[in-house]
C-alpha cells in the first residue's frame, strides 16, 4: 500500500493572472503574491524596503515587456497597425503590392508634316512614304521638366477607328496646289522617365536580391541578362505559368496579323525559370528578388501522366514531397538565380502629384525610335525625310491628372482589405464583366459585353418568343431544341459553373459586328489569369438588331419646318448614339418621343414608328425581330437571347416628315 504525502508536503497551485499590464498592477500583483505563497519568508514591504525594492524593478521590467507585447501584437493586426513597415508587411500577407509613387496621365497630339503626291484619279493625297512610325517609349518633357512616356507605337500611315488620323492641307503654292499636309494623331501618356542599369552578379545566390536606389520606381520595363535572355517579372516566385504578350506580326501567327491594326499585342502564356517579384520597402524603396536557383525538380512543361502527378520528371523516386493530385503540371521550383552574369534592367522612373499639370504644357520631346525603313529611299527622297522628321512636334491637349505620391497607411489598409476580398479572381457575373472590360486596348477593344449563367440560357430559350431569323443558314433559333442550339454554338453544358460571355466589337465605321480571331484568342487568354478553376468560360457572339426610325412631326407656322425637323433628327441620332445603348437595353418609346417633342418648333409629335432592318434590306444584320410583337405599353423589350439594338445608318435609317 502506498504511503500517503503528508498535506504539508503537497505542491500548491499556483493561480498567477495579470488583468492590468501597467506598472502599478504588477507591484500590487506582486506583493499580494508574495504575502499568499511566501507568509513566513517575507513580510516587509514598506516604500524603503530591500523587498519593495526588487519588487519595483520586476514591475518595471514586467510594464516594459508588456508594453512591447501588446505593442507588437497590436501592430500584427491590420485594422490597428500603425507602422509603415508592418502596414506593408501585412497587405503583402493579403495579396496586395503597395505602389511609391503614381504617374499622371493624359493625351498627347502628334503632328509631322508630309508632302503631296497625285494618285491615280489624279487628286493630290499625302505621299505615305514619309509617314513616320515611331516605336513605343518616346520620351517627352513639360515646362516644368517632368518626363512623359508614350507606352505604345504611333503610326502616321494607319488611318482606323482603333487609330484615327486627321488630314488637313498645311501649305499651298501660288496656283493653290496642296503642297504639304499635316498629320494628327492622338496617344496617351503618363509621367515617367526611362532609366538602363547594368548590374554584375557574381556566382549563384539564392533568393539574389537587386535594389533600385531611385525611391520613386513606376514600373519594370525589362530584365535581360548578357546572353540576351529575358527575365520575366511574376506575381510570386511559385508561379508556374507567367502571362506576357508579343507583337501582332506574321511571324506570332499569320491568321492573327490581319488584325494588325486592331490588336496589336498577343497574349501568351509562358512556364520559364528565368522569373523576379518585385517588392516595396517602407521607404519606397524597390527591389527585385530572384528565385533560389535549386534545380531538384523538373522546370519543363509535361504532358500529364499518372506516375508522375504533381511531381517533377527527374524526382519521380523521390516520395519526400508534397503531391497535388489537382495539378499535372506542377513542379517545386521557385525559378533561377541569375549566376555570373551582368543584369541590364531597364525601368520607368517619376510620377507623384508634381506630374500633374495643365494642358498644352507637354510641347517638347526629349527621345525616340523610328521604325521606318529609310535605306529604301533614294538620296533625295531621304533628304525629304530628314526634313520631314524635323516637322514632328506634340501637345498635351488635355491637363495631365491622376499623378498621386505615395500610398498613405490608410491607403494601403483599405486596398490591401479590398485585394484580399476579391483575391484577384473573378467569382461573381459582374467580376467577369469587369474584366472583359478592363482588357488592355492593346490586346484589342470590347465594344458590348454581357454575361450570363448557362442555367439562364437554358431557362430564356425554352420561354423565348423573340423569333430570331438568320438568313444566313435560314433556320429559326425558336423553332430549334435547346440541345440544338448548344450544338451549334460548340457549347459544353456539361459543366454546371459555366457563365457565357456575349460580346461584339466594332469595325472601322464604329458599327456593332462579330470580334475577330485574334480578339477572341486574348479574351480567352486574359480570363485565364482570372478564371476560377472550375469555372468555364463560354465567349459567344451577341445578336444585333438593326432598326429604323420613322417619325412624323407638326411644326408651328413661324419656324422653319426644314430646320425643325434637322433638329428632330439630330436628337434621334443622339437618342440611339452606339454608346449608350448595351446588351439587353429596352426602347423606351415614349422618352424618344418626349426628346422630339422637346425640340423647339415641334407642335405636336403625330407618329413615331421602329421598324427591323435586316440582310433583306441591305448591308444590315442578318438576324430579324418581330417587333411588334415584343412592344407593350410602349416599351420593346428585347429579345431574352442577348441582343442589341442599332442605328446602323443614322443619316438613311432615321427618316421623318412634317405634317
């Protein structure tokens, strides 16, 4: 039998908690501790006291730590932290890249000079020879030395509705022949200067950091090293797959270069190991980090194979790692590290609310490239061209805004919440319709967008009534099944998270039509990035409904009835203007009759009728809608299949008559 302790040998539980962390309540807390756990060892514990003594350092030293504890544990939480650095730490935490400084944008005018020629029908034209193409990053300067750079290429003989150019007669000679025309064309512009750096690395270092001493870093253009191979930035060094983009020229792809002019840039996705990030310290400083340059794992892309899911193709034998059955292609490696070499890095430096300034303040400029061929020209022809290059000048007819300093720690507070919530990805119908708007224009331009649920598609065809008819294939989408119609279109129903994505682009007269092959190529390569995985994305063609205007109007006897009824048109034409008119949008007949009504001179508005224009009538869409059938209390709905109306004419289809 055991013996038993006896009760003054048994060990005490001690119930030690601090509730106030400041000096005086570890003093209280440690003298009432003292008095219940050593009564017998010490009882003096006057202000004089050897005992009080110690006990007033212990709380000093207790006050001291505790400040700092609940100082750091307050600075570890977003909504509390005061601290610059620890701001930024935490937003990096939540996804979110923290900027120095912002650069002012605005739009610039480029004028040149270039002589006439006569062409074939004998009419004196610009001679498009001396047209100059300038490459990307031309360099200008404003009355107050603030460098501006215009990002894309500027093209002198591309004449687009993607890329205007204004022609006017500059000079004429003593008969009044054209002798020069002047050339306008329009690009935006930001705040900013390009710098070029060399930077020698010496042998491999893992996670090899680069600094930029300028503390007001825009932007990487560039990161080459000595053997002309380029590095590419990422969004963190375990990405797998970067997304970059390449010129629109026959060598990327013959089928897409005819798009030339209206997409410029491909998107293309690339898996390398050659990657960087880019950080912010808290005194804007940026830095570039490279990966660990470990190659134990495979960094090439595979086709998928069961024995080797989630792995590496030269670790197959090695089971020490961490195996993702959802990705095939996934490797281990966070990418090289630059190894003796020398680094040439080329970034754009400035922005800040000092690159604000007013318009016609941006007249000089500082640097630039030329594309043109001048070794085709013979010796007076290019002594033609040398003096037309002189004639090159630009404006700012706009005030430069948006220049901003850095991000304050609200700011960033604020946006690292926002980026957290919405993870950059696209989760929500409108996420994705944001998206498609917010593309680069140079990828190519989204004229309307709509988005639906396939479950929505489904539900509207089985009700819809519309009767659209295309003449092309001369069948009816009404009178087809469901499946049908999914087959026609290539759909996939199969997956039930699908959302498809209606859009039409413009042509060159800024009428709505089909977008081309290469626009639809960077739509599907632009959503990847931001596309959930189990997401699909189906990108379908809108329908156009093309209609007419017919209207008829009583004017008062005192004012001129062709001059009213111009009138009447014009405010049509501004009623059914292209840019306010999307996917799904009803007429409103009665604010269209309202809007004649209010011109003055119309006494009274006697008939105003919509009618459906299509390929029988001429150069119009092929598809017809029953329009009366879809009016009810003035108002025509729309088709449940996404559509859009349109005044493809203004100056034919919109026709009226006084009375």
């Amino acid at each position: 039998m055991a013996e038993t302790q006896p009760k003054s040998f048994q060990p005490l539980n001690k119930d030690i908690r601090y509730l106030n962390r400041d000096f005086a309540s570890f003093k209280a807390g440690l003298i009432e501790f003292s008095k219940n756990y050593f009564p017998k060892t010490y009882k003096d514990f006057s202000e004089s006291s050897p005992g009080t003594m110690f006990i007033e350092q212990a709380s000093y030293v207790g006050d001291v730590l505790s400040y700092y504890i609940d100082y750091q544990f307050k600075e570890s939480l977003m909504p509390y932290s005061e601290e610059r650095k620890n701001v930024i730490a935490l937003s990096k935490y939540l996804g979110y890249k923290t900027t120095p400084t912002k650069s002012s944008i605005t739009e610039i005018e480029l004028f040149q000079l270039i002589p006439s020629k006569v062409d074939a029908d004998g009419n004196y034209v610009p001679d498009e020879k001396y047209c100059l193409s300038i490459r990307e990053n031309m360099e200008l300067i404003n009355n107050s030395n603030q460098n501006f750079i215009i990002s894309e290429p500027v093209d002198f003989s591309v004449d687009t509705r993607f890329s205007p150019r204004e022609v006017s007669v500059y000079s004429r000679d003593s008969l009044g022949v054209p002798q020069f025309f002047l050339l306008r064309k329009t690009a935006k512009a930001f705040a900013g200067k390009i710098v070029t750096k060399n930077f020698t690395v010496g042998a491999a270092t893992p996670y090899y950091k680069i600094v930029l001493e300028e503390k007001n870093v825009v932007n990487i253009i560039s990161v080459i090293d000595e053997d002309n191979n380029k590095w590419y930035e990422a969004d963190y060094l375990a990405q797998d797959v970067i997304f970059t983009d390449v010129d629109n020229s026959q060598v990327t792809d013959e089928n897409f270069y005819v798009y030339k002019t209206e997409v410029s840039k491909i998107i293309k996705s690339l898996k390398t190991s050659r990657k960087y990030i880019t950080s912010i310290t808290a005194d804007n400083t940026t830095y570039l980090e490279f990966g660990p340059g470990l190659d134990n794992y495979s960094d090439e892309i595979v086709y998928p194979n069961a024995s080797i899911v989630g792995i590496g193709l030269s670790n197959i034998r090695n089971t020490d790692i961490s195996l993702d059955g959802s990705n095939f292609l996934k490797t281990n490696t966070f990418g090289a590290a630059p190894a003796n070499t020398v680094l040439t890095i080329n970034y754009i430096i400035g922005g800040g609310s000092l690159s604000n300034c007013n318009a016609n303040e941006i007249t000089r400029i500082s640097s630039y490239q030329l594309l043109n061929d001048a070794t085709s020209l013979n010796p007076n022809e290019q002594t033609l061209f040398n003096t037309v290059q002189q004639t090159l000048r630009v404006n700012n007819y706009t005030a430069a805004v948006g220049g901003a300093d850095e991000e304050s720690v609200d700011q960033i507070k604020q946006n690292a919440i926002l980026n957290f919530t919405t993870q950059n990805r696209s989760v929500t119908k409108d996420d994705y319709l944001i998206r498609t708007y917010a593309m680069p224009p140079k990828y190519g331009s989204i004229a309307k967008a709509y988005i639906t649920s396939d479950t929505d598609l489904v539900l509207n065809l089985k009700n819809d009534v519309s009767g659209f008819v295309d003449y092309n294939n001369n069948t009816t989408d009404t009178n087809n099944s469901v499946d049908n119609y999914f087959r026609k279109i290539n759909y996939d129903v199969t997956n039930p998270f699908s959302v498809n994505l209606y859009v039409l682009g413009y042509n060159e007269n800024k009428n709505l039509t089909q977008i081309n092959e290469a626009l639809f190529y960077n739509i599907k390569e632009y959503l990847k990035k931001y596309r959930l995985l189990t997401d699909g994305v189906n990108i379908i063609d809108g329908y156009i409904i093309n209609i007419g205007v017919n209207f008829k109007i009583l004017t008062y006897n005192n004012y001129n009835k062709k001059e009213v009824l111009n009138n009447c048109i014009t405010k049509v034409k501004d009623f059914f203007n292209i840019d306010k008119w999307s996917f799904s949008q009803p007429i409103n007949l009665s604010q269209l009759e309202l809007e004649i009504a209010r011109v003055e001179g119309v006494q009274s508005l006697t008939n105003v009728e919509i009618v459906n224009l299509t390929a029988k009538d001429g150069n119009y869409s092929p598809h017809e809608y029953d329009i009366l059938s879809a009016t009810k209390n003035k108002i025509i709905y729309p088709s449940l299949d996404p559509c859009v109306f349109e005044v493809k004419y203004p100056d034919i289809d919109i026709k009226g008559n006084v009375v």
